[in-house]
C-alpha cells in the first residue's frame, strides 16, 4: 500500500511537470509526423510587436516571407536539394529591403554596409562562409561558392571579395545597399552611444529587430541543410564579425540530427554555441530537436549575462519536424511543409 502511494505520489509530480514544461514553452513545434521534404525560415528576431506594425506593414513581411519560402518549397517538391532550396530562398529575402540582409542591411560605425554569410551541408559537414564583405550583391552566393569552390570554410573582407570576383559572382556598388530607414537607425544607436559604449543593440528603440535572415531545409533525398545571411548589428565596428558566418554558432547542418540558422546578438550566440550545441543535445544526449532548441535558446542563452543574449533559431530535423524557439518578443518566421501547408507568424504566440 505505501508502494502503491509512492508510486502514485511520483506519477503526480512527474506528469504536473510536463504540463508545466509545456504551457510554459516559447517554442513552436510543426509536425509531428514524419515529413518527405520540409522547410522553415526566419527574417530575424528582435522587439517585434503588434503595436509597432500597421495592417500594410505586416502585409509586406508575410507576404516577401511567403514569396521566399514558396521558392524554396518549390526546389524541394521538384526534387532539388536542400543546399539549393536554402540558397534560393535565401537570396529572394536578401533583395528585399525589409530584412538585415544584403539590399537593407544595417550600417556599421563608418557607414557602411558589411554582410556576413554562411551556408551548411549536413550530409557532408562541408561548409563555406563570408565576413565584412561590402560588395557582393548576395552574400549566400559567395558562402556557397566558398563551400563548392575553395578549399577553405571562412573568407572574410578585401579577399573575399577578390574571390567573389573570380567566381563571378555579381558585384555591386556599396550604395546598392544603402537604405533610408537603416540610416536613421544609425543615427539612433549613435546618439544612444553618447552614454554607453557599443550600444549597438537596444531593446528601448521601438522598431528594433534584428532582421538577419535564415533558412533551414530537408530534401526529399534526406539530406539537410542550413543557412544565413546578415548585415550584422548596426553601429558594428572595428571589424565585428557575428554569429552568422560562424558554422556552430550562426549555422549548423548534420545529418544525423538536425540543421538550424540563428538570429540574434551575435556574441551571445557564438559564446553559446547555440547552432551546434542543438545539433549535439540530439546526437548525444538523444533528445527530440524540440526539447533542445528550447534547452539551448530559453535555459543556456537566455542565462547568459542575465539575460542579454536574445534572440531565436529555426530548425528542421531529419525526419522534417521544424521548431521555431525564441525568447524576444516576435521573430519574422514561416515553415511549409510536404503537403505545402504554410505557417506564418511575426509575433510571440499567446
Ligand atoms: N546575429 C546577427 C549578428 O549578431 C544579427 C541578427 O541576427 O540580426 O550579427
């Protein structure tokens, strides 16, 4: 008898425990089924709220969203790879000014625009990334080309782009990128400055998001891959380099478990580790791609600094489950999958 009030006692606690777990969660699971092909994506996320966006305005995000993510599904239902269906969407969300990526990203202390890129393949674990190129009209293009192309993983700045030459990879003038809104955004962080040094974030600044964009992808061959593009954090300077080109932190593809793209400030998510580090909780410690993204991002980023280090991640694992897991007010996102079920959402989910 006192087995039996034991046992009941600890099934009670057990099971008041996950429903606690649950109700509490940020996270936003897609499918539980096995999926044949799959795909998710995120524009950025940031102090993204209802109250700061007009009917237009969210229109314009949804549907740039939906425009990209459709390219890719597209890839992806034909047969193509995920490696093409990531880059493809990919750049569609770089030409548009509305995200930190190519045309529209933010300005860094000099006045510049410079992008950071990175693309991954989980079937190989090969990888190529770009940093503080300032020239190159889609970043994706050049990580590709340096994963297909070079023997390296990370070129970065004057080289990188001398290297994109030779790829003929399409070259612009800086102006291209330039954008009235990001120019204003400068001028705030800058004025924020005045008191604090490297306010290049500020969760007070009503608009401010972070708007680095990301996709993540499962082909019909079963392989995954991942990647992101950013114009890093405005007012960067000295040659900052974020988490977006850094394989393990920004961007992660493996076969064995999952391929993830982050959004965010970028130190606390290469301190983190957080692309890798959710790769490793599933290949490890066995756990669902749900269970650690939500580890990663709410326990061990979001404990960082009390605090600081926010932001989000999307991912798909190999058996085309998607998890979108944030802890900042909204993240730009959106998911299709095999049956071409598309799931948009800007904000956090009441
Ligand atoms: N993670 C990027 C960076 O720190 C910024 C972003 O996600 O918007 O460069």
């Amino acid at each position: 008898m006192k087995n039996l009030i034991i046992i009941i006692a600890f099934l009670a606690v057990v099971f008041s425990c996950k429903t606690e777990t649950e109700s509490s969660s940020n996270s936003e699971k897609i499918n539980t089924k096995e999926n044949e092909f799959a795909i998710v994506i995120h524009g950025g996320a940031g102090n993204i709220k209802p109250e700061n966006f007009s009917e237009a305005k969210k229109a314009k995000y949804q549907q740039k969203l939906e425009e990209a993510i459709t390219v890719g599904y597209n890839i992806l239902k034909n047969g193509g790879t995920s490696l093409d269906a990531v880059q493809q969407t990919i750049i569609i969300l770089e030409d548009s000014p509305l995200f930190n990526a190519g045309k529209g990203a933010v300005f860094t202390n000099e006045g510049y625009n410079e992008h950071d890129a990175s693309i991954m393949d989980g079937k190989t674990l090969n990888a190529g990334a770009s940093a503080g190129t300032r020239i190159v009209k889609n970043p994706i293009n050049l990580a590709r080309a340096v994963m297909d192309k070079s023997p390296h993983v990370l070129l970065s700045g004057r080289g990188a782009e001398v290297f994109a030459k030779q790829q003929n990879l399409n070259v612009v003038d800086p102006s291209y990128f330039a954008t009235e809104s990001r120019l204003k955004g400068l001028e705030r962080v800058k004025n924020l400055e005045k008191n604090e040094l490297s306010a290049f974030y500020d969760d007070a600044i009503k608009d401010s998001k972070f708007g680095t964009v990301g996709c993540a992808a499962l082909d019909k061959h079963g392989n995954l891959a991942a990647g992101t593009s950013t114009g890093g954090m405005t007012n960067k300077r000295w040659g900052r380099i974020g988490d977006s080109p850094i394989i393990g932190a920004g961007t992660y593809a493996n076969n064995n478990t999952c391929a993830v793209s982050s959004t965010g400030w970028g130190e606390y998510f290469i301190r983190g580790m957080v692309a890798h580090d959710i790769s490793a909780l599933m290949e490890y410690k066995g756990l669902s791609l749900q269970e650690a993204a939500k580890n990663v991002i709410q326990g061990k980023l979001s404990k960082i600094d009390d605090g600081q280090g926010n932001g989000g991640v999307i991912a798909v694992d190999n058996h085309g489950n998607m998890v979108m897991e944030f802890n900042t007010p909204g993240m730009f996102r959106a998911t299709m999958d095999a049956n071409g079920e598309l799931n948009i959402a800007l904000f956090k989910k009441k």
